[in-house]
C-alpha cells in the first residue's frame, strides 16, 4: 500500500505545568517507539498559560511528521487524537475494495472499543419533521453515483436498540439521510426482546457515500460488518484523507475528553453550590 506522510498537531491540556511537559515528553517518546509508521521529526512546544481559564490553564502542542501506510495512519490517528492534520503527499492514494475494507474493519473495532467506554458517538437533534429519505434507486443512478459523484457503493450492519422495529427504522435511515447518505437497501432484523419489549435489532444497509463520509459513519457506529460493492479501486484526494483522518482525531478526542469536561462540570456545580 502506498507511504501517507502527514503532520500531527498533538494538543495537551493540563491544569498543573509540570505535569503537563512530563505528560508531552511522554507521549512523545512513545510516538517516537511506534513500529507500524516512520517518525520523521518530532516537536514538542513549550507550555503556555491561559490566565483567564482556571480550569486548564496550561497546553501545549506536538508536531509530529510521520509516515506509513494508510492503516499504520490511521491507526495513529485513533492512538494519538491529534487536533490538527496535515497531509503532506501524495496528492491522491489508490486503494482496492479489499485493503479499504480491512481499513473500515480496524477503524471500526477501534471506535466500538473506546464507545463502549465512554458512550456513544451518533446523536442527532429531534428527527420527527426530519423528511423520510428516499430509499432504493435504479442502476442507472447508482452508477452515476459511482462515476460523477465519485461515490462508494457499500453494505454495512448495525446493532440497535428500541421497542419498535418500525419506528427504529424510520428514525435510522432519517439519521443516515442526515449524514449525508444515499440509501439504495435498509433491512431490519429482530434478534432478541428482552422482558420490558426493548428489541435489540440488526439493521442491514446498502448505502452511497463519500470517502469521508463513510470514515465518519463507521466511527460513528462501529458497524459488525462491512463491505466494499464498487468501486473495484477508490481514489482519495490528499483532502479527502486529510479531512477523514481529522474527523477520527476529532471523535477520539471527544470521547477521551467526556471524563476529564464531567469532572470539570461538577467542580463548577459544587462551587456554585459552595458560592451562591
């Protein structure tokens, strides 16, 4: 598989400075031991303090330049939740329908480890006005799809949870539709009830979406399976893979983050409490 290089803007945020620079040593040393990439040059900036922001004053930043296939890439990108990406060459990546598949399938039990952690990623404002989504659609404009809209046709499976299949359907291919999704197939199957009628569902889909678009959705959802119809070979512009891997970063850091904001939230509660 063709070499990505990238930069990673790894940020750290700390209340103590000490503890601080020791955590951005740290973490820069371990990224210098990876195996799966090639570290090129590692920075690590001096703390600054925020004065105004009595709860994590300090940060500091990492710039990492790295590279390595596009698993390894990724990989590091879920490892480390940098804040900011920049891919640096080649313009634009090949990869077949079977090593993107082996990319989802990482990506995938990854994110399904860290959400069932720390909760779950896809939340979405009230779906009730949302339209329903078109579902099904002909060869012809599957293909144009493919060709104009550059594409990826795909399956994937989902568990979900609810106490009607119906309902959970509907509010699923709403969801999927506000994604940004193309739905050709949805297929839901009750797999167990448990004794207060809660079903617990698999719901199959066969859906279009773009390079990002699928990166996001299988981090999202942590999909049990997946598959790559067509394209044969999908191309990935340097955008395109520098904006998928930012989102990764982006869902990663939010899901770390969840603990250290609740601590912070209660902190601020007790001291309106203490402080009325």
């Amino acid at each position: 598989m063709e070499t990505i290089e990238v930069i990673f803007y790894i940020e750290g945020l700390g209340s103590d400075k000490k503890v601080l620079e020791r955590a951005m040593e740290e973490t820069a040393e371990r990224l210098k031991a990876e195996k799966s990439i090639r570290v090129h040059d590692v920075r690590v900036e001096e703390i600054i303090e925020d004065p105004d922001n009595d709860t994590l004053p300090y940060s500091g930043m990492i710039e990492a330049r790295i590279s390595g296939p596009l698993n390894a890439v990724f990989n590091t990108a879920v490892r480390y939740a940098p804040a900011a990406v920049e891919v640096l060459s080649p313009p634009k990546i090949e990869v077949d329908a079977k090593g993107l598949m082996e990319l989802l399938g990482g990506l995938s039990y990854a994110m399904g480890q860290l959400i069932d952690k720390f909760g779950p990623l896809a939340a979405y404002p009230s779906l009730e006005e949302f339209p329903e989504p078109q579902i099904g659609y002909s060869r012809e404009e599957i293909e144009e799809f493919i060709v104009e809209d550059r594409k990826i046709l795909y399956r994937f499976v989902v568990e979900v949870f609810g106490d009607d299949e119906e309902t959970v359907t509907r509010n699923f291919a709403k969801a999927l539709a506000y994604e940004g999704c193309t739905i050709n197939k949805l297929v839901p199957k009750v797999q167990s009830e448990d004794e207060n009628g809660r079903k617990y569902i698999l719901i199959a889909a066969e859906l279009l979406s773009t390079f990002e678009n699928l990166i996001q959705l299988t981090a999202k959802y942590s999909p049990v399976a997946i598959a790559i119809l067509e394209p044969e070979v999908v191309d990935i512009t340097a955008p395109e893979l520098q904006g998928a891997l930012a989102d990764v970063a982006g869902f990663v850091y939010e899901l770390t983050m969840r603990p250290l904001k609740k601590r912070i939230l209660e902190k601020k509660n007790t001291e309106f409490k203490l402080n009325p």
